[in-house]
C-alpha cells in the first residue's frame, strides 16, 4: 500500500519537476504554459468573433414563430350587449435579407478587422513581455546562484585568512610582531561582514528561484549562461527601422486608428437608405379544437427601404464622437511612436554599456585573482599585511558580482532592445516549437459563418459607400 502511495506521489509531482536547463527551454515551456499568455491568446480568439459577428447582417435571418390565442367573454358599448370569441393559432417561418445598408455594414466590418488585427498586435505584446519577463527570471536565477558561490567562496576564503592570523597570533615571538590584536579582529569582522552577505545571497535567490517558478512554471534546474540572444541589430538606425514596422505597440495604436476612421464612416452611414426584404411562409386556422385541415396556408414577401430625415441630431451628435475617438487614436500613434523610440534609444544604450562593463569587469576578476594571489603569498613572508590581504579580497568579490551583474544586465537589456524592435517573438527565440497562429484564428473567426448571400451583398455595400464618398 505504501509503495501504491509513492508511485502516485511521484506520477503527481512529474509535471512539476521537469527542469529548463537552457534559455530556450525555459523560454519554450513559458510559451506553452504561461497561464497570462494563453489567457491573452483565449482572448484574441473572442475578439475575433466580432468580425463574424459584424459580417452576420449581410447574412439572411430565418426564424420559426408559432401563436396560439383563446378568448371569450362578455362585452359592452354604447350600442350593444353581445359576446366575443377570439380562437386561432398559427405557424410561420420568416426569412430576412438586407440588401443594401448604404455603407453601415461594410464599415462596421472595417472596424471589427481592425480591432480584430489591434488584438492580434496584443497578443504579441503580452508575449513579448511574457519572453522578457521569463528572460529576466532565468538571468536572475544564474546571476544569484553565481554570487551565492561567490559569498561561499569569500568565507570559505576568510575563515582560513582567520585561522591563519589567529594561530600566527597566538605563537608569538618574531612572527607575533608582524601580527595584532586589530589584525585578528578585522579579519574576523571581514568574516561577519562574509556571513551578513552570504545570508542576504541566500534570500536573494530564494525570491529569483520562486519568480523563475511563477513565470516559467517549472523550478530551475542546472542553468547556463546563455551567450547572447539572436536576431540583434547591427546599428541603432537598423533598430529604429525594425521598431518602426514591427513593434507591437505602436502596431496596435495604428490598427485603432484604422478601426476609428472606420468608426466615423459607420456613423456617417446611417443617414443612408437601408433596403431589407422579407418572406414569410405558414397556416393560421382555430386554436381548439385544434382541426389541421381546417388550416390554410399564408405567404407573404415584403420589401422595405427605409431613409432617415430626422432624429434629434442623434447621428450627428455619433458622427461627432466619433471624430473626436479618431483624433484621440491619432494621438495614441505618436504617443505609442515616441515611447517606443524612446525605449529602444535606452535599451541600444544599456546592451552597449553593457558589453563595455563585461569587458571591463572580466579584466578585474583576473586582475584580482592574480593580486589576491600574490598577496597571500607574500604574506606568507611577512611582505604584506592583513589589510593588504583583505582588502584584495573584497576587490575580486565585488569584481567578481560587478561581472555577474554585467552578465545578467547586458542579456536582459538585449531582450528589452528586442522586445521595443517586435522582435522577441516565438519565431526567432523558438524557431523549433510549433508556434501559435493568431492570423489563422482569426480568418477562421472571420469566415466561420459565411454564406453564399454574403458575397453579392458585401460587394454591392462596399460598392455603393465607396461611390458616395469619391
């Protein structure tokens, strides 16, 4: 019984173990089980249907409407005693059709597309922050673990320089005099110091381990320093030119500008005439008792157009908003345009300051290890003194976590650079995984419910709002 318990424990807990190794592991299983991203995705699909929905009036209606009605009793006028009796039912299918709307149908399907398009360009906007955010975590997790060696490291380091002062200390005589009390006790205030740094590493990877958990889904496994992430620009004009046609935040401020333009025309075509027609097909006869050949058949077709005059300037008042909406998402594209290059200026920066300060920080850690080197030598002969020698120390560990941190900032910065250039997709960080189709989704949305009154009916609205605004 015991061993059934265990298999299940370990059946359970499988989905929960399996660790990322590499960048693009991790940034693989975010993709397949982000809960944001695939709440988004669930999202871009529901919006997609407004596009089917708007398309639905160019589509006829066909309903079943049945009636019974049974009614008598007394009644009185001015003129006469008597009774009524009201006894009928009946059954009919209508079937409806608009043939033209003057343009509103065609521009309220403009609008739809557009803010189907504009959830498209969302969509990748949450995965290009769920890619950085994954990013950031994995980075974390390997800049953390990499100083936790480090703080190890140093008290391992510190401990021994104690020991060694100590014991020098405490047997006196000619090498006493190159040692004091002070020695002994900075030296011991330096493994404190070690102690404080090492249990502030500790919590500080703990917290980077439970985000690499909540963003990736899975706890970390053995990590690698990644080398650089692909599909960088060469120049900062080659950055901008990317951002320009590819970022998906300035990509989605331009799809609500288009879906506001179209919003105008929908307003505007509602002063137009509206032609519908209608056919109905059923039996009326007496309710009860019910006697089916007693019912005759009814049939009936009408053909309606319908022109507005006047409505207490209610579409004027719409056409007014509605030019009002647009010019705010006019806005919105400049504002979405001057954040982005504003972004991507920053980031250029900040991944070109960054392989600066590797460069820099890598020449330190092995200038400090050399120095750290030669000191504990040299102190060995009484030619350096512990100052000399803990202070080298603490020069190569803060080298040493200038360097990971270079490491961490400089990758990063790289996904944040990406990220403003609409870059930071699944299909250049993911070239291998099946990648999801926004665009399929919403084509399939869009002609889910056609029909073959669709076609003709479409083309003559588009045609006939088209010829009124030229």
């Amino acid at each position: 019984m015991r061993c059934k318990i265990l298999i299940t424990a370990v059946l359970v807990l499988l989905p929960t173990v399996a660790q990322a190794q590499t960048l693009q592991e991790a940034l693989a299983l975010a993709y397949r089980g982000n809960p944001t991203l695939l709440g988004e995705r669930a999202n871009q699909r529901a919006v997609s249907e407004n596009s089917d929905q708007a398309r639905s009036t160019w589509r006829p209606t066909v309903t079943v409407n049945m009636d019974a009605n049974y009614q008598q009793g007394p009644y009185t006028n001015a003129f006469a005693l008597g009774s009524y009796t009201s006894n009928y039912a009946e059954g009919y299918v209508q079937a409806k059709q608009t043939l033209y709307s003057f343009g509103h149908t065609a521009n309220v399907v403009r609008a739809a597309d557009a803010r189907s398009r504009a959830e498209q360009h969302a969509l990748r906007l949450t995965e290009t922050q769920i890619f950085a955010s994954a990013i950031t975590a994995y980075m974390d997790v390997v800049r953390d673990r990499y100083i936790l060696d480090i703080r190890k490291a140093d008290l391992e380091m510190l401990e021994r320089q104690v020991h060694l002062i100590t014991s020098r200390y405490s047997l006196g005589g000619a090498s006493a005099e190159q040692v004091t009390r002070t020695d002994v006790e900075q030296a011991r205030t330096r493994r404190q110091s070690a102690d404080v740094a090492l249990a502030q590493a500790r919590t500080a990877l703990a917290t980077s381990e439970a985000n690499f958990r909540a963003v990736i889904g899975v706890a970390p496994g053995t990590l690698s320093m990644p080398d650089g992430l692909p599909g960088l620009p060469r120049t900062a004009s080659e950055a901008a030119s990317e951002a320009a046609a590819f970022s998906p935040q300035l990509s989605q401020a331009r799809e609500m500008k288009a879906a506001t333009a179209a919003d105008i025309d929908t307003a505007r075509s509602q002063w137009g005439p509206q032609i519908q027609v209608q056919g109905t097909f059923g039996a009326i006869g007496p309710a009860s008792p019910f006697r089916g050949r007693e019912y005759s058949e009814q049939v009936g077709g009408t053909v309606s157009l319908v022109q507005p005059i006047y409505n207490g300037d209610l579409y004027n008042s719409e056409i007014r908003q509605a030019r009002e909406k647009d010019e705010q998402a006019r806005q919105n594209v400049e504002f979405a345009r001057r954040q982005v290059m504003q972004a991507l200026t920053a980031d250029w920066h900040a991944v070109e300051n960054g392989l600066a300060a590797i460069r820099a920080a890598t020449g330190e850690v092995s200038s400090g290890e050399l120095t750290l080197k030669g000191y504990q030598l040299e102190y060995g002969y009484g030619l350096r003194s512990t100052t000399d020698v803990l202070y080298a120390d603490q020069n190569l560990r803060a080298a040493q976590v200038d360097l990971a941190t270079s490491r961490h900032d400089t990758i990063v910065a790289e996904a944040n650079l990406l990220a403003s250039m609409g870059r930071l997709q699944a299909r250049e960080l993911l070239p291998n995984v099946t990648h999801y189709d926004a665009d399929a989704q919403f084509r399939h949305a869009r002609n889910r419910g056609w029909e073959p009154l669709e076609t003709p009916v479409s083309v003559l609205d588009n045609a006939g709002w088209k010829q009124q605004t030229e």
